[in-house]
C-alpha cells in the first residue's frame, strides 16, 4: 500500500491535466461559437442599414412637421400616402398626428386633412364619403387616420358601426401602444408589463394587448391587414390593395414612439424589425373575416429579450415576467398560424 501512494497520485494528477485540458477546450470552443453568433449578428444588422427601399419616390408629405426625433407615426403616413396618391383625404380625430401635421393655415401634407372630435374617426370618414359621392366625386380616397386609443377605446363604437354598414372608407390605425399626445398614458393597446404615467413600475400595465385584429375579423369586413413601419413595401403594397377595395377596409401599423418607450430614436426601425421577427406583432391580411394570409413568417422565432431591453419602459420587468410575456406571444402566433390553415 505505502509503495501504491504516490503512483495514485501521479494518475490524479494526469487526470486533473485532462480535465483542465478538456475545459480550456470546452472554454474555447464556447468562445468561437459566441463569435461566430456575434459576428452574424452584425452582418445581418449590416445588411439591414444598407437595404435600399423600391418605393416610389415621390412625397405627399414634406419636412418641417412637428413630431418628435424617429417618430415612427411619422414613417407610416409618409409610406401609406405614396400609395394612396394625391386623391386622398385624411380624417384625423385628437392624437399625435391632429398637432404633428403642424399649426394652420400650414401643414406638412399635400392632401387635405378634417380635423374631427376624438371618437368619430370613423363615422366623421364615412360621412365625408357620402358627401363627395352626392357631388359626384367617386375617385378620392377617404381615410380615417387615428391613433390607438383613438381606434382601441374611444373611437371603436364609430369603428365598428363603419365596418358593420361596410361603409367605403379606409380606416388606419397608427398604433404606439398609448396615448402619446397626452403624456403616455395607457390605453387598451398598451402591451403587459409596460409602464406608462396611469401604470408607474410598481404597477405596470397587467393585462394583456386588446386584439383589435380580431374584432375587426369579427366584422367579416372585406379587407384588413397589419403592417409595420419596419416593412415599408409590405405596408406600401397593403395601403395600395386596401385603396382598390370597396367598403370598410382596416390597416393596423405598429409605429414606434421613441418618447413613449423611453427608446432611442434611432432603433424605431429596429424595433419595428425586430416585433414582426419575434412574432409579437406578425404581419397578416385577413379578407371577410376569415381567409387569413400571413406575409412574412420567420425563419426561426427570434426571443423577445432583445426587444425589451432596447425600451425603457420595460426595464423593470423580471425573468419571470419576460417568461409571462413570451408564453402569450407563443400562444398567439400559434393561433394565427392555425388560423391561416398553416397548422
Ligand atoms: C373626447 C376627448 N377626450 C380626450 C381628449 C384628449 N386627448 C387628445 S389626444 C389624446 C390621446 C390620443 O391617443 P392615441 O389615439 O393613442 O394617439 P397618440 O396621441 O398616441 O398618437 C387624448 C386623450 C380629447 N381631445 N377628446
Ligand atoms: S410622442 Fe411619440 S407618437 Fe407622438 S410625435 Fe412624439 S414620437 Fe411621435
Ligand atoms: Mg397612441
């Protein structure tokens, strides 16, 4: 036994040299592997800054409005009116947009603008409809252009009687989740987890995002989609199929609010990327309520930590929390998906 001592503790010490020798490997290998993943990150994210867009480039909407740095409502307007040309006339009840357009007599658009009371987006549209149809004009667009809470809450007993008449107007939703021209309060489009100044931290918006999509699908209207500002062919070619239809057509556009989400104006894009990447806001079209047709459906379902840490207004939540939240995405996407007949 005395002779046995020290040839055991040779062969311990080999086998220490292996280990260590098998974590340095390990170590390693995990090094590369990060790398690897950071470096397909930034060529993605490259690739992304240097996309060049197809739209046409003339404007309907000029410099010199109001809204803050990287406004995404400010993108979405400009894409939807390059498809909706000159013949087209905008109702816009009280929201971001009723001051972003600017103080008259001017304006920063090129089409005409009916600024109307805060819950009659719709029912204001559909009688400006009437009217231009009774002296003769059958050519313009009309279009009831709101916020969220002005869509969500305030303004969906107006909506929804539009869409059950099926009368001829386009309704878009330009949703940054609350009501922003206010001082960020909460509406019903306001995502779980998020503060606003009606949901301080320590009690944060608890309940879930209203589906707007699927009451309006409820409807059985012949045309709605959403879209993101993050997507602007998408959104382009959407505005421009939704202007061929006749009767109540829907677009929900998710559009950023750097001032609202405590987010840098520069990652409006991003943000607007990143949700239809990670499926929290996908993008779909659905006609009469029931032919579902998802547009973009990513490759692999990006996790949604990312996006919530690029917003301030979610940094207080927990893992337990960001858990909660990606469980109800995965539900949700699951369920469209089998809408779409896809599952
Ligand atoms: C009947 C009525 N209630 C309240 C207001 C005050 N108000 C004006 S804009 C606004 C917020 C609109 O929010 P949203 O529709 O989401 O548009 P956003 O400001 O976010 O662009 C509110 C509450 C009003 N003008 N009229
Ligand atoms: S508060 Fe938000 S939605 Fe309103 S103008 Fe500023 S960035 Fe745009
Ligand atoms: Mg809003």
């Amino acid at each position: 036994m005395k002779n046995e001592a020290p040839e055991q503790g040779k062969v311990g010490q080999e086998e220490k040299k292996i280990e260590k020798g098998e974590k340095r490997e390990a170590m390693e290998a995990e090094e590369v592997a990060e790398k690897k993943v950071e470096e397909k990150k930034e060529k993605s994210e490259k690739k992304e800054r240097t996309m060049k867009l197809s739209l046409p480039p003339e404007e309907l909407m000029g410099s010199g409005h109001l809204a803050c740095q990287g406004c995404g409502a400010t993108l979405a307007m400009r894409y939807v009116l390059k498809a909706l040309g000159q013949k087209t006339a905008l109702c816009i009840p009280a929201c971001c947009w009723s001051v972003i357009d600017g103080p008259f007599p001017y304006s920063s658009l090129e089409v005409p603008i009916f600024h109307c009371a805060f819950e009659t987006a719709a029912s204001s549209a559909a009688g400006l409809k009437a009217g231009l149809e009774m002296v003769g004009d059958t050519e313009t667009t009309v279009v009831a252009w709101a916020g969220d809470g002005g869509t969500f809450d305030i303004g969906i007993q107006a909506l929804s009687g539009a869409a059950e008449r099926n009368d001829d107007i386009l309704y878009i939703c330009y949703d940054n989740e609350a009501y922003m021209n206010t001082g960020i309060q909460r509406s019903s489009a306001t995502p779980y987890g998020a503060w606003t100044t009606t949901t301080p931290v320590k009690h944060f918006k608890n309940r879930p995002k209203k589906d707007i999509d699927a009451i309006m699908a409820a409807h059985r209207i012949p045309y709605q989609a959403t879209a993101s500002i993050g997507y602007p062919e998408d959104l382009y070619k959407k505005a421009k199929k939704a202007k061929e239809v006749k009767g109540t057509r829907f677009i929900h556009i998710y559009a950023p609010c750097p001032t609202g989400w405590k987010a840098r104006p520069e990652d409006t894009v991003k943000l607007a990327r990143m949700v239809v990447q990670n499926c929290i806001f996908p993008l779909y079209e659905v006609e009469f309520g029931e032919k579902y047709t998802i547009n973009i459906r990513p490759k692999e379902k990006k996790p949604i930590d990312d996006y919530l840490r690029l917003q301030g207004r979610f940094h207080h939540l927990t893992e337990e929390h960001i858990r909660l939240i990606q469980e109800e995405v995965d539900r949700n996407w699951e369920r469209l998906l089998r809408r779409a007949g896809i599952q």
